[in-house]
C-alpha cells in the first residue's frame, strides 16, 4: 500500500498529466494511476476544477463525482477524513 501521499511537483504534472500547475483534475488518468480522495468532498454542492489548462473550468456537483469515480478504470481510494479521524 501507499505510506504517504503528497502533492504533484509542477514537472510531474507537465510530464505525467500535460496538466499546469493550479489546473489539477480529479479524472481522466492513464487507467494505472490510483486515484486518492476524500470522501467530504462528495458533501460539496458544487466543484470547480480546471481540467489540464487553468483556462477551461469544469463544474460537477461533489454527489456526481462518487459516480464519475465508479465509472474509471482506475482504483479509487477513499482515505479517512479529518472529522472521520477525529481531528475536525
């Protein structure tokens, strides 16, 4: 399993996503990459997020997102909240 998760530097967005910085996008990887979320995110009426260039913004509804997440490829994880874990 995974010790540790931490952000992407700006060169592995480019290389590994052709994502900039501050456009990050929560699909759309090679079916390899594991996804990481928290599950509060889903409680949001609203997201925005760019999708690979910070001048296109796309908008779900955080319920969808648990729905776009089941359709990937890809293995999803949800990792324990701060209020799950007691730290809210």
């Amino acid at each position: 399993g995974v010790r540790t998760l931490r952000i992407a530097s700006a060169e592995e967005l480019r290389e590994g996503f052709a994502a900039e910085p501050g456009a990050a996008y929560p699909f759309g990887f090679a079916a390899e990459v594991p996804i990481a979320v928290d599950p509060a995110i889903y409680d949001e009426e609203w997201l925005l997020f760019s999708a690979a260039l910070p001048t296109v913004t796309v908008q779900i509804r955080g319920r969808d997102l648990r729905r776009v997440f089941a359709a990937l490829a890809n293995r999803v994880s949800e990792l324990p909240s701060a209020a799950s874990a007691g730290q809210a």
